[in-house]
C-alpha cells in the first residue's frame, strides 16, 4: 500500500515538475508572456493546497496558504491587467485573504476549535475598510443606533415584567 502511495505521489510530482518546464521554455523563447501569466503561479499553488487538504482532511492547516494564495493571485490577476492603479482600493484584500482562511479552517478543522475568532476579527477589518468604497455602508451607523435602542428598551421593558426578582426554590432547602 505504501509502495502504491509512492508511485502516485512520484507521478504526480514528475508530471508537476513536465508541465513547469515545458511552461517555462515557452516563456524562455517568448511563447508566452511572463508579465500576463504570473498570478496564475498563485493562484495553482493555492489550489494545490486545496487539493492537498482534500486528499488527507487532517490536514486543515493547508487551507489557510491555500486561501492566500488564491484570493492574492486572483487580486494580482485582476490588477495586472493594466489596473494597478485600483490597487489603492483593493489593499484590504491582504487582510481579507487570512480571514478566508481562518473561516475556512474553523468550518473544516476540528469542532470546537476557536479559529472563529481570528476570522471574525480579519473579516471585519477588512470588510470595514472596504465599507468606505462601498455607497450602502455610509449608513452603517444605524446599526449602532439600533443596538443603543434594543440595550435602551430590553432594560426598560425587563423590570416592568410580572413576575419574583427571585426565583421559587423547589428543592426545600
């Protein structure tokens, strides 16, 4: 069985290491251009990654590389098209890109692992920045208006609830 591991594992790495070299003679000889093409190098290592995570799902730590990668190579492709100057705009991508990654090994790693949090955190770092690009977000402060008001009301309308400020003990003691 581990012998059969191995020639897969051999395949999959010469036919990798095949498909770089024929890409990179063709680059070398001006078959390809390099300064188009080269997100995409990002963008495959993420999805090995992924690919690795899929293949042993113990391995959730993959994931986070595997998002980073894909979310900056798709940033990089997207602005090498003569976009740069976008990237002003965009820069909240490198911290939404470890975000993702977190989500992703909260929801795929083990339960009751607390990744949640570090998620939360990027995401909403990120998402806070973008907010200001956003023309919806201008009105984000009534959402703290209403969490003011519920806090405001809860407060009132939970002392004027009929019932003992102490709850009844059933066990006599």
């Amino acid at each position: 069985m581990a012998e059969n591991q191995t020639n897969k594992s051999n395949f999959i790495t010469g036919f990798l290491l095949i498909l770089l070299g024929i890409f990179l003679l063709s680059a070398q000889f001006g078959y390809i251009c390099w300064g188009n093409l080269w997100p995409f190098f990002l963008i495959i290592g993420g999805v090995l990654f992924f690919l690795g995570f899929l293949l042993n799902r113990r391995n959730y730590g993959l994931l986070m590389p595997g998002s980073v990668l894909t979310v900056i190579g798709l940033l990089f492709l997207y602005t090498n098209a003569g976009r740069w100057y976008e990237m002003e705009n965009f820069w909240p991508t490198f911290v939404l890109a470890p975000g993702i990654g977190f989500v992703l090994m909260f929801l795929f790693g083990p339960k009751g692992n607390a990744l949640w949090i570090p998620a939360a955190i990027l995401c909403t770092i990120a998402l806070v920045f973008y907010a200001r690009f956003w023309r919806i977000f201008q009105y984000w402060p009534i959402v703290l208006i209403l969490i003011g008001l519920y806090i405001i009301f809860s407060g009132i309308w939970g002392k004027d609830s009929k019932g003992p400020e102490d709850p009844v003990d059933f066990t006599g003691e």
